[in-house]
C-alpha cells in the first residue's frame, strides 16, 4: 500500500553529490517515463532503458552530464529521499529527481544548451539520430528562443532557471514531492536575481508547475520528417513564470 501523507516520514531534497546515486536515479526516470507514461521522447533518448544494460549507460550518462557541469554549479541534479521504513530500515530511500539548469547564451552567465547531435547515442543508425536532432530541436525550440532574448543587449537578465526533467518513483506520486523539488529551482531563480523560469512540460507535470507560478505559452509542435510522423510522441506544452506583455 501506497505511503499516506499521515506517514511520519521525512522528505529531503539535496543535490546529488555521490555518483552511486545516479543508479536509481535512472531507474525512476525508467518507472516514471519508460513504464508509467511510455513518453517516446525519453524512450528515445534512452536506447535499452528497460535492459540492465540500458539502465547502467543511461545512468551512466547522467553521471557523465553530471561531472562535466558540476565545477560550474549551473546545472542541478537533485534528488528527493524519503526515510522510510520501506525496505531500507529507515534509511533514505531516493524517489525523485529534477534537473535544473541556470541557463545562458552568455559565457560565465549560466551553462549553454547541450548539443543537438546525437551521433553518439545512435552511432550506427543515421535515421534516429536525425529523428532526435529534429525532435529534441522541436522540443527545446522556445526554450533555445527565450536564451536567445535574453542574450540581447537590451535584456536586462541575461540568464534563466530551466527544469529540464522531473520525475517520481510512481509509488511515491501525489504526496507533494514534485512540488517540493520545483520550489527548490523557482527559491534559486529568486536567489539569482528574482530571474524567470521555463520548462517543458508533460501532460502529468503542467498542473503542478501552474500551481507554482508557470504560465502556459503553447503546445510544443514537433517539426519532424515525414518518415517519423506516424511516432507517438507526448503532448509538452512550454511554460514561463513570466509572460512577455
Ligand atoms: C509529474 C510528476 C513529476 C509529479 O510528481 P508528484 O510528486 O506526484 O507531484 P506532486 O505530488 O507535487 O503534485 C501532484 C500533482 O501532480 C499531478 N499529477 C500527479 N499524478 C497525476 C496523474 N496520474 N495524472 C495527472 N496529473 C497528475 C496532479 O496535478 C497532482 O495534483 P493533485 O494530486 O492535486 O491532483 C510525476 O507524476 C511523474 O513523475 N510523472 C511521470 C513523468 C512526468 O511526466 N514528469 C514530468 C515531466 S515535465
């Protein structure tokens, strides 16, 4: 039976600093993407993720995103642990994850967007590396847009906090745990300089980032080849704490 929120558990959200934790990290994003909602985005990009070996490269590479920003502190890996009695004698038990990123266009303002190639992830097959250049492109399209304007001259904040993933162990879905892991990126957006917030979000996650602030800006269009348009993808709509007048 599920936890119900009269447990008297406790809720901990860190970043990740222990490269061990990106293990069950992945296998939430596994729970939550590959089974519970089959998001053909994630699937994409995690080739195997139901295999034993899909599951150590995917967490692999998070691990490898992981060190290659951390000297930086622009993107944040965070975790959500739960003490719970739960199979692990009351020790934390991770059951969410969100990656935020302090983004900019500007060298030394905020980390850039990572590349659209993903020869490397589909080295051997032309097809879906294209397919996830023009998918990733579609998806990250407004994203890369608002990095843009605020990288104009005239754009008084050159940088913007990004929730570029989220996710809950299903079991430990609905007790307000997403809620916690976004006001964490939404309290630093305000550290920084009370600078705006975007993201992508899926069908399951716009509500609980409107509640917080986000705003609805449109359903993210998927521009890709004719050959892939029979694919299901998810619907994404893009969202900002702040809506230009
Ligand atoms: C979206 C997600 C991160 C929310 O995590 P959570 O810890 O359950 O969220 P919270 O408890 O803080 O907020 C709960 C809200 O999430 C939304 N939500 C949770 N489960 C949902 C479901 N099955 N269908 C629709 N909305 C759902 C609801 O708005 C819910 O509020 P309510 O309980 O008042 O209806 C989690 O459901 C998840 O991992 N989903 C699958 C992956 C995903 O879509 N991630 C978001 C990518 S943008």
């Amino acid at each position: 039976m599920a936890p119900t929120s009269a447990s008297r558990e406790h809720i901990a959200i860190e970043p990740i600093t222990n490269p061990e934790d990106f293990y069950p990290v992945f296998e939430i994003c596994a729970k939550a993407f590959g089974e519970q909602t089959a998001d053909g985005i994630w699937t994409s990009m995690n080739p195997g993720w139901n295999t034993p070996e899909g599951k150590i490269q995917g967490a692999a590479r998070m691990e490898a995103r992981w060190r290659v920003t951390k000297d930086a502190q622009n993107t944040h890996f965070l975790k959500a642990s739960v003490s719970s009695t739960r199979g692990g004698g009351g020790r934390p038990v991770i059951v969410g994850v969100a990656i935020w990123v302090h983004g900019s266009l500007i060298p030394g303002h905020g980390d850039a967007p990572d590349s659209l190639d993903f020869g490397d992830l589909y080295p051997n097959d032309e097809r879906m590396s294209r397919f996830l250049t023009q998918l990733i492109g579609s998806m990250q399209m407004r994203r890369r847009q608002v990095l843009q304007e605020k990288a104009e001259p005239q754009s008084a904040q050159k940088s913007v906090m990004i929730l570029d993933l989220c996710a809950l162990d299903p079991y430990f879905q609905r007790r307000g745990i997403a809620t916690k892991l976004v006001e964490w990126g939404l309290e630093e957006a305000r550290r920084l300089g009370d600078i705006e917030a975007i993201t992508e979000a899926s069908r399951m996650g716009r509500s609980v980032y409107k509640r917080l602030g986000f705003q609805e800006v449109e359903e993210i269009q998927y521009e890709v080849d004719e050959e892939f348009r029979d694919r299901s993808l998810p619907s994404n709509v893009f969202l900002r704490t702040r809506l230009p007048l």
